[in-house]
C-alpha cells in the first residue's frame, strides 16, 4: 500500500473547487493508499478554513 501526504495547499483547493486538486483526493479513496496525516496539517487546515 502506497503512504500518501497530501499537502494543506491541494486541500483548501479542494475545498474551494479545484478540479484538479479534487481529482487528486478522489485518489485517496481507493485501497491502494494509506493517507498521512500530521497533527500540524490538521492545525494549518483549521486555521486556515476555520469559521469566518
């Protein structure tokens, strides 16, 4: 199984609509990869997404 690390940048513009960075999350949903998550990512996500 393939480690993934998918940055905070392709999430926010995943998030936003980005086709080709939704393309890349839609990747992680098949079984042939394991998503990587850092609690710092998860910081900077909620930072940056957090309520306005």
């Amino acid at each position: 199984m393939l480690k993934v690390v998918v940055d905070a940048n392709i999430w926010i513009s995943a998030l936003l609509n980005s086709n080709k960075a939704l393309e890349v999350v839609r990747l992680l949903d098949h079984d042939q990869y394991q998503l990587i998550c850092a609690e710092a990512l998860i910081s900077e996500l909620a930072e940056v997404a957090g309520p306005a």
